[in-house]
C-alpha cells in the first residue's frame, strides 16, 4: 500500500530543506569572511618575530586561534596563542622581551658597571651590579623597558 503525501506535506518538507540549505549556505560564507580577516601563517610569525620570539615552529591554526611553540627572549621554550583578528599575543606563561644582553645594555647606559648573576624570574628581570658610586646593587628591572623599578 502507498502513502499518499499530502500537497502541504511536501511544501512543509521542501521548505525545511530550503531552509537548512540556506543556513549551511550562510555558515560557509560566514566561515569564509572570518578567514579572509584572519592573520596568514607569515604574518602570525613576523608578529612573534617582532615581539622578541625566536626558534618559531609548530606554528598551527586549530580552535579559532594560532598557536605556536617558541623561544622567548630570555631564552624559555613557551607555547603562545595568538588571536587572529588582532593578532594579541598570549603566552602560556608571562615572559620578557628582553634577553639577557639587552638587561645588560641597558644598565651599562643607565651607568652600572661590574653587572653579574641577571636572571629572569617572577617576571621581572634581576642582577647585581656596581652603581655610579661603586657600591654593589642588587636591582629589578622591567621586562619590557629594561628600567631599573627597584634595587636593594
């Protein structure tokens, strides 16, 4: 025995179809708006470059974002997500965009000389040093700017 299927039936299902067809249509274009904004796999690492990253590898985009393994400038193997639309950069971890020879520039021009021991650590750079008096320092420094914020 046949089922008969009804005029409206088949108007309704045809609509359905319409509909759902339409919506995958206006997900693909959406999809394809949000890549042609997004930030290229050179740009990403040009950004990273710019920033004070190096040895860039693994550079993937997955889950709306870029992500990355790199060095960073004081010299950490750091995984690093970056947005694609503003290219903001998020470290798994905070670092410095100093290495350790830029520390060391920095205080010979802000007039500290015998500098030792620089470390990264807590996210502030640190080391011992000799101040323009010739007494021994103990400073913190900025991780962006390379100031001295503080000495003992």
């Amino acid at each position: 025995m046949t089922q008969m299927i009804s005029s409206n039936t088949r108007k309704r299902r045809w609509m359905q179809i319409a509909a759902a067809s339409l919506a995958f249509t206006f997900g693909l274009g959406v999809s394809a708006a949000a890549l042609a904004q997004s930030m290229t796999a050179p740009q990403v690492q040009a950004k990273l470059t710019a920033q004070g990253y190096t040895k860039i590898h693994d550079l993937e985009f997955k889950d709306g974002m870029w992500h990355a393994d790199a060095k960073s400038a004081d010299g950490n193997d750091v995984d690093v997500r970056i947005d694609p639309a503003t290219g903001k950069v998020y470290p798994e971890e905070e670092v410095s965009k100093l290495s350790e020879a830029d520390v060391r520039a920095s205080l010979s021009t802000q007039g500290y000389t015998d500098v030792h021991d620089v470390d990264f650590d807590d996210g502030v750079w640190k080391a011992k040093a000799r101040n323009a008096a010739g007494n021994k320092v103990k400073l913190r420094l900025d991780p962006a700017s390379g100031k001295v914020i503080g000495t003992d």
